[in-house]
C-alpha cells in the first residue's frame, strides 16, 4: 500500500498548523504498508503542557476548517500527549519527555519518512545554537 492524495493533504494542513504553533521536531511516518486503518502518522513536539494542546487544537481546527472531520481524540487534558484521529492520518502530540520515552519513530522504524517541508533535525540544530549563544 502507499499513502493516499487525502493523506497528503491531511498531512500538509496539519504541518502548517503545527508550525504556526511552534511545534517542533515534525516527523511524518508513512504507516500504510502495515496498518490498513491509516496512512500517515504525524508526530510533533510540544514544549510544555499548554504547548502541547494548542498545537494538538490549531491542527484539528485546521482540519475541520477544511472539511474533515476527527474520529477521535485522546489525552488533552492531561496535556502530555494529545492523539487526533482523521482516519488517514493520526496525529501525536507529546511534551518532550513523553516523545523520549514512547519513541514512536523507533517503533515504526521500518516505515519510510514523509517530507514535511519543514526540517526538523535543522530546525533543532538552530534552536540549541540560539540557546548556546
């Protein structure tokens, strides 16, 4: 299986929401091959509690903007990792320390990376040399 047009376009709308945001580290997972319930797994980074919920709002008020509509959602009010199910797309938001822990990516190793336009290894190499400064 490969990932869907209506992934791709789920997945675009959510890494524009997310960045507006500040979410970081945005890593997409092409999951169709061994889930046939999904297609894209879209994990972001949040720095804090309140971080976390208003990348996880911004990106599901997006999608129904746009006209799609979630199935499910999980974990907002703890604010640690907040889950928005659009069919084919799941999208994951974590605090960091969540993120670390769960490691998704090394779960789902075996599946290949979707270009988000946005990249993440950079964009966190540039932040701690902000910091460092």
């Amino acid at each position: 299986m490969t990932t869907s047009p209506h992934a791709l376009e789920l997945l675009k709308i959510a890494v524009a929401a997310a960045d507006s945001k500040g979410g970081e580290d945005l890593v997409a997972l092409d999951v169709s091959n061994p889930l046939p319930l999904a297609d894209i797994f879209f994990i972001v980074t949040g720095r804090s509690e309140r971080n976390v919920v208003a990348i996880a709002g911004e990106i599901e008020d997006k999608l129904i903007e746009a006209g799609h509509k979630p199935l499910r959602r999980e974990g907002r009010a703890a604010g640690r990792w907040v889950l928005v199910d659009f069919g084919d797309l799941v999208v994951h938001v974590f605090h960091e320390e969540e993120r670390q822990y769960y490691a998704l990516e090394r779960l789902w190793k075996d599946c290949p990376v979707i270009p988000t336009g946005i990249p993440a290894k950079v964009a966190a190499e540039v932040d701690a040399e902000e910091v460092a400064e």
